[in-house]
C-alpha cells in the first residue's frame, strides 16, 4: 500500500487544528472528536510522514520544523479541496 492510499483527508484536517490550537484537546472539541480520535489520526500522519510532527510539551504539543514546513502544503491542499468543492459558474 502507498504512502498516499493511507492518508485522508480527515487526518490533514486533524493536522491542521493541531497546528492551529497547539494541543489535542482543543483540536479535538473544535472538530467534534474525541481527543483518542485526534490521537489515532496522529499516529497515522506520524507513519506516512515519517516524523513525530508534534512534541508533548506541559501545556500543549509543538510542531516540530518538518509539521511547520508541512502545514503549508496542507493549508494549500485542503483549500483546493474546497474550490473543488465550490460551485462552478459556466
């Protein structure tokens, strides 16, 4: 199976708000999932990606510099989605 058939768009939704509010529980509530939900979608972008994307810190979790380089192409991608989604004018 490739990198690409076991990554969803659900997961670089669960990615984005964890780059946007820096802690599973709050990323969690925002998405309305549980944070064991947050936290299996975690483990999954943690396997294609090859990188622990985020560090448990007190308060929070930090990206690490590969998640912040990531989150651009994932803001990128998912928005594309959107206008894909969007509808046309002909």
């Amino acid at each position: 199976m490739s990198k690409l058939d076991q990554l969803d768009i659900k997961q670089l939704k669960v990615f984005q708000a964890l780059i946007r509010e820096k802690n599973a529980s709050k990323a969690a509530n925002q998405l309305g999932l549980t944070q064991q939900a947050v936290s299996e979608h975690l483990k999954k972008l943690r396997d294609v990606f090859d990188d622990r994307l985020f560090l448990r810190k007190t308060n929070g979790s930090l990206p690490t510099p590969f998640a912040e380089v990531l989150s651009h192409n994932v803001d990128k991608l998912l928005n594309d989605f959107k206008a894909l989604l969007s509808p046309s004018i002909f």
